[in-house]
C-alpha cells in the first residue's frame, strides 16, 4: 500500500491563507491596533491612555485627564501613522479620545472629550 505525501508548509504561510480565506484581515489589523497601542506610542503616553476598541475604522482611546486628551489630539496624525504602520495598512481612518479611567494608578474621571 502506497501513502500519498503531502508537502509541509510554513504554518505561517497556512495561517495567512485561512485569514485571507475567511476575510478577517482587517479585524485582525484593527485588533492589532488595541494590542499593540504600548509598542506604538511607547511606556510615557499609555502610562495615560489604552486603546479600547475600534469601530468602523475608527480607534477609541481612553485618556486618563482632559489634559492628555488635548495633548494627543495634537499628536493625532502622527500616532495615526504609527499605528497604521504597525498594523501594516490604512486600517485605522481616525482616533477619538475619550476621557476615563486609563490611569494604571487608579485615578477615574468622568466626561469625555471626542475630536
């Protein structure tokens, strides 16, 4: 008895194409954007703000004072690049800050402040 042999792929290459098969590239480039918001805007900005989630293109993050939320208002563009950069594409069309609780010292404030 003679047993078909099947070539290996990378699993890598495998994954890529079960993502692209069942068309989840985009939500998994948005997730990315929440993940990775540390990497992307480094330890001093998300000691202040988190990213929580994004919706129709549109990341939302929580700032941990009004003061934050103007200064990165400011930065917007620019963060707007980096995180596409590290999702790989244009996934991410705007950012809204939302003032909350993103303080890792337990500091909680009320009201929000959107572009």
């Amino acid at each position: 008895m003679r047993q078909a042999y099947r070539r290996v792929e990378p699993i890598g290459k495998v994954l890529a194409e079960v993502v692209r098969n069942l068309g989840i590239s985009r939500k998994l480039s948005e997730q990315r954007a929440v993940v990775d918001w540390q990497k992307i805007v480094g330890r001093r900005i998300a000691e202040h703000s988190r990213a929580t989630r994004v919706d129709s293109g549109r990341l939302f993050v929580e700032v941990d004072s009004s003061v934050w939320a103007q200064e990165l208002t400011l930065m917007k563009r620019t963060i707007l690049r980096q995180v596409n950069d590290r999702t790989g594409s244009a996934t991410i069309e705007n950012i809204h800050f939302v003032i909350g609780g993103a303080s890792r010292h337990g500091a909680s404030h009320s009201g929000s402040k959107e572009d």
